[in-house]
C-alpha cells in the first residue's frame, strides 16, 4: 500500500465503503410483530406451570402416604385424615391411623419442606455463582450448618425461645460460615470457574468433615450414633412442633428469597451489567446469600445431609420451563419437594421394613448426573 | 461534518476525575496505580464521542466511571447537569445504557427475555406482589422495536447461548435500547465481531444516533472505525487525555506516534476523504514527514 499517494477523495457519500447496505430491519419495525411461543415468560404459562406441579406434588404425597412397610388403600387414608380432621375418634382405626398421622404423614411433609427449600437454595446458588452445578452440599454450606449444629448440640448450647428451637440459628451460622469463604473466593475470581468452585466446596467439606467427626468421637457412643445416623440425612418421623418451627423458617427465608426473582434474572449477566441496569448487586447477592444459609441451615439442623437435591432439581426444571427465575424458583421449589418425597418412599420401601437412609438415595442419584454435567461441558455448564 | 448538538449541551461534565483499582483498600502507604488521573473532558448531548488509546490508557475504566458502575476516588461528573454521585443506580440506568465488551451468559435465557431485561430499571418490583413485576404492553412494545431496530426480531425465542456472537452483540444493543437511554455507552462494540457485522453495528450507532438524538460514547481499539464514525475523539494515554479532538486533528502520525509509540502510515478514506490508519508493512520505507503532516513521521 502506498498511502501517500490516494491523497483526497472528497466523496460526501455514505460512510462506508462503496456497496449500498440496505436499512436494517425497516421492514420489521411495524407493530404487528408477533412474539414466537416461549419467547417470554407470561402470567398464563406461569399460572398453569405452577398449577400442574402442585397436582404432580399432591399426588406423589398421596403416593407416599399409601406405600411404606404398612400399606394402606386410599379410601383408608381419606377416612384417617378426614377423621382427624373432624376430631371423631374411630376406635377400629387405632394403629393404622398412630402409623399413618403420627409416623408417615409428618415424614412426608418433612420430606417436601426439605426437599423444596434445598432446591430453592440451589437455583439461588447457581444464579449467583453464574454456574448451575452449584448446590449446598458440593459447596460446603450443608457441612458448614451440620457443623454448626454438631457444635451446638455438644455444648448444650441449643434453647427455645418462645417454644421455637434455636438449634437451626446454629447451624444457619455454620452455613453462612461457608458461604462467607465461598464468596471471598468468588470475590478474588469475578466469575468463579468451575473447578476453583468445586475444589472450594471439596476442601470445606473435608475441613467440616474433620471437625463434625472429632466431635463426633468425643461424643458417648449412643449420642454419637444418632449423630451419625442424622449426618447421613434423616427423615425419621418429627413431631408436629419441630415440623411448625422448620415451616416458620423456610417461610421466612423462602420469602425474602422469592422476592430477588427479578434482580436474580438480570445478576445472571454478571455483577457490572447488573448494575448498569440498575440492580443493586451488593444487596441482592447478600440477601440471596443469607437466604441460602438460612434455609440450608434450618433443613440441616432437622434432616442432616441431604446433598444433590439442590443441583438437580433446579437443573432439570431450567431445562423444561426456561431459566426465568419468577417461574423458576417457585417451579423447583415445587418439583423438589416432589423428587424429595418419592425419593424417601423409595428409602422406606425398597428394604422394607428397614430403610435407608435417603440421603444415599440422592446422592446415588445425584451423583451420577453431577458427573454427566461435568462431562458434557456443552451449554456453558462448565468453563 | 454536519452538526447536531442540541445548544451545546453537555451530556457529561467531566472534572478532574481520577480512579484506582487499589483505591478501595484505603493503604496510603501503598503507591496506587491510577487507571484514571485528573481527567477532565466534555461530552457533548447528541454527539458520537470515542475514546481511543493504548492498551491499559484507561479507556474502559472510564466507560465504567461514567457508567457509574465504577466509583471514582476524586473529581466531580456531572450527567445532564445532575452530580452522577448522588443518583441512584436505577436512575443512572434510565439515563445511560452500558454495552459492555462481551456478555457470558451461562443460562438459557431467550434472546427477547434478554432484551426485556432493559425494562428492569423502569419499574421497581413493589412490595406487594414479591418480584413478579410482569412485563406491561409498553415494556413488550419497546422491545419489539429496538428488536426490529438491530433485525433481531426473528431470534426472539432462541437461547442467547445459541445465537452468533454478532446476534448476541445485537441483542445486548437493543437491550440497552429498551431502557431508554439518552446516553449509550459501548466498550469495543465491534471487537469479536466480522467485518459484515462491524459494519452493521457501526451505521446501525450512526442511525441512532441521528434520528433519536441519542449520545454515544464509544471505547475503541479500531482507530479507523473511531475516525469513521466518531465526530470526536478522546486519546488517553495513562489515564488522562492526551488530545481531544476531531478525527481530523487526532489522527495524525506524530499525535499517534507520540501516545503509541510506534510509527504509522496515515491517508485519507477514498469515500469519506476522513483520516485512515494504515500499519506499516515489512518492506514499507517510510518517507520523510510531508508539509501537510499526512505523512509517516
């Protein structure tokens, strides 16, 4: 090129080039634009998304309270419940209904509460990690709260106020423990990558770990036991009170978490583009934070480790419904408590009359779909 | 060049601005590395402004200072005669738009979901209802046109995931679009993009900016395309500005030389007759500076 020889052109004609552009989309800018179906998430999708999964979550309690080791007809269950219901005590009902009202009917309810919160705290984790394998357990923050309660539960340090325990503010504290590591990392990271944020949640459950299993050790053997038996994750028939005070809990912290939807779908782009939309990222990352330790610690503190739940559940319902978190959140919450419930009637059913704990049905089932994702990095899963 | 600045209004009034990454940490003991330092300028309302200059010259964190979405540790900006410290994010965002340099987007969000997400700034979820906060005819509106706008609108229900990184670009315009700004602000809008597509954003800014009167403020490592399509041009050199001017007054060799540090060959456009920058090749001799300065040196 010898640019010292073109000299001046004095062309007042288009700014670019030589090839006329044709005006974009002058032909498109009229009004009566339709939008393609799914573009957008509207009220009536999300009315009937929400309305089918709550038919889903009653039928599989339904399910769940039929089978067990003492297997009961509908007809049985409607009369027992509807009894209780009415206060008029049927004296042919005796055992099944103390199996069916005292036993099964609280563990179902446990088990959708658990289930539900975990997958909340799951899609809040991966949208403000910007990475959907984030769940409570991989990370750390169930071991943080177990911890928590383990510590609380060795110096009697567990009261009730007003008849409400305390014992989930502990392990709420050993949750938001961890989430204050994870989020110091993800600070120094921007966005964390996804191996820095699974050797994070490795190395705080193995400090966790250590820690719970000193102070299971110094425990007397039964306490250590039941101990043991509740960090695998538990379902074992609660009473009423502690079923009330989970629910006050998960009430609150599902709340506060339900209210970032919006925020939490514009945090998704990233911290700055949030915050050039006018999202006060600070504020939205510290209350979904303290939401997860909240929720995560009050599920702990009663079911102990339940892990996988909260990775994919909310996994699989983006894939089905999109990843709008109005729809999203209250979806998974919904399908959680359902996967949770069918997966403890799979727990109580499958070595009948003995169980397993279903903290290993998760994460025999989890585990593996965890390693699928891993594997299939498509779709910016995993960077 | 034709002028368009409605009475010499000032979309941004620069003063003496200076910023620092380290600055947050408050360490007086320790030497900062200012990305910004006592920076003045003017932009003017209506006018295509671009900021050039060397890797590391400041230019994207001053994008982010007056995107508020960095704070600057001295120095007053004022937007539209309003002091920008004072405002509220969501205020600063019904001003001003931010396209910054690439979008990652992990999750599937459609092309139309995102470019509704320029609507958040515009209503506040109330208390009442949680966050639903759904999306008004006016919202859907908006968002249709700046979809029509940037010929997106076909691309409505695909995952932004899916589309080309020239799609995606378009997408997080109209996005920027959709919130109504009187500023929009672009950090490298055309970096990863083809020479199509450069094109295409580029007369697409122009447009807007000359039938919606929109003020546009461009961070720029394409010297020819900020002198194409900028009426004036900011060159930094570590954090302050080395020459504001027209493209005519920048982009001159020893002007670039100075701040760049490396000889270029300098013409004009054969259409636009504006300056173009040519990179000296292997074998180019360059030839002793010519009386007019559009020679090399």
């Amino acid at each position: 090129m010898r640019p010292h020889v073109v000299g001046h052109t004095h062309n007042t004609g288009p700014l670019v080039g030589t090839t006329p552009i044709p005006e974009q989309g002058s032909a498109l800018s009229g009004s009566g634009l339709v939008w393609p179906m799914r573009a957008v998430l509207t009220p009536a999708r999300w009315v009937s998304t929400l309305l089918i999964l709550a038919g889903a979550s009653v039928l599989a309690c339904a399910l769940a309270l039929r089978f067990g080791a003492e297997a009961f007809t509908f007809p049985e269950i409607a009369r027992i419940l509807s009894g209780s219901l009415s206060h008029t005590d049927d004296p042919t009902a005796g055992a099944a209904s103390a199996i069916l009202l005292q036993v099964r009917l609280p563990r179902v309810i446990l088990a959708y509460l658990v289930g539900s919160c975990l997958a909340a705290v799951g899609v809040g984790l991966q949208a403000l990690l910007r990475n959907p394998l984030a769940d409570p357990y991989v990370l750390g923050i169930s071991s943080g709260a177990a911890l928590g309660a383990a510590v609380a539960a060795l110096l009697g340090l567990s009261t009730t106020i007003l008849a409400i325990s305390t014992l989930p503010l502990f392990a709420m504290m050993g949750g938001l423990l961890s989430i204050f590591v994870i989020y110091r990392i993800t600070m120094s990271y921007g966005r964390l990558p996804v191996h820095v944020l699974l050797l994070a949640g490795v190395i705080l459950n193995a400090i966790f770990s250590a820690l719970i299993m000193f102070i299971t050790s110094i425990m007397e053997p039964t306490r250590s036991f039941g101990m043991m038996q509740w960090l695998m994750g538990s379902l074992t028939a609660p009473d009423y009170p502690v079923l009330a005070v989970l629910a006050i809990y998960l009430a609150a912290g599902a709340f506060l978490l339900f209210r970032q939807a919006r925020p939490l779908n514009v945090l998704t782009l990233g911290d700055e583009p949030a915050r050039s939309l006018g999202v006060d990222a600070e504020r939205v990352k510290k209350t979904v934070f303290f939401c997860s330790a909240l929720l995560t610690g009050a599920v702990v503190s009663v079911s102990g480790m339940i892990g996988f739940v909260g990775m994919v559940v909310p996994h699989a319902v983006r894939m089905v419904i999109g990843p709008d978190h109005r729809l999203l959140l209250p979806a998974s919450a919904l399908v959680g408590g359902t996967y949770l419930v069918a997966a403890d009637t799979l727990a109580r059913v499958l070595l009948a009359p003995g169980e397993i704990p279903v903290g290993i049905i998760t994460a025999l089932a989890g585990g593996p779909f965890f390693i699928y994702l891993l594997v299939n990095r498509k779709s910016g899963v995993a960077q | 060049m034709e002028r368009r600045f409605q009475n010499g209004a000032h979309a941004y009034v620069v003063r003496g601005v200076s910023f620092s990454y380290g600055g947050h940490r408050a360490d007086a003991t320790r030497d900062l590395v200012w990305a910004l330092r006592d920076l003045s300028c003017d932009i003017r309302e209506g006018e295509v402004f671009g900021i050039i200059g060397p890797n590391g010259s400041g230019k994207s964190s001053l994008l982010k200072v007056l995107g508020r979405i960095l704070q600057p540790a001295a120095g007053g900006l004022e937007l539209f005669g309003q002091d920008l410290r004072g405002m509220r994010q969501d205020a600063v965002a019904r001003a001003v738009a931010l396209v910054p340099q690439d979008t990652l987007q992990v999750f599937p969000f459609t092309i139309a979901e995102v470019v509704l997400m320029g609507r958040f700034p515009h209503h506040q979820a109330r208390w009442s209802l949680g966050a639903l906060g759904w999306e008004t005819e006016e919202d859907l509106r908006l968002a249709k046109a700046a979809m029509a706008d940037l010929d997106i609108a076909h691309l409505a229900h695909r995952s932004i995931g899916d589309v080309s990184g020239g799609e995606r670009q378009r997408a997080i315009i109209a996005r920027a679009l959709t919130q109504q700004p009187r500023v929009l602000l672009l950090d490298e809008p055309t970096a990863f993009l083809d020479l199509n597509h450069q094109i295409e954003i580029c007369r697409t800014l122009r447009r807007l900016n000359e039938t919606r009167g929109l003020t546009v403020v461009l961070v720029s490592h394409d010297l020819n395309l900020a002198s194409q399509y900028c009426d004036r041009l900011m060159l930094l050199k570590e954090g302050r500005p080395f020459r504001i001017g027209t493209p005519d007054e920048l982009i001159r060799p020893d002007t670039l030389e100075a701040v760049y540090g490396c000889a270029v060959l300098i013409d004009r456009h054969p259409a636009s007759g504006l300056p173009r920058v040519t990179l000296p090749g292997r074998e180019t001799r360059l030839p002793s500076p010519s009386p007019e300065g559009r020679g090399v040196r």
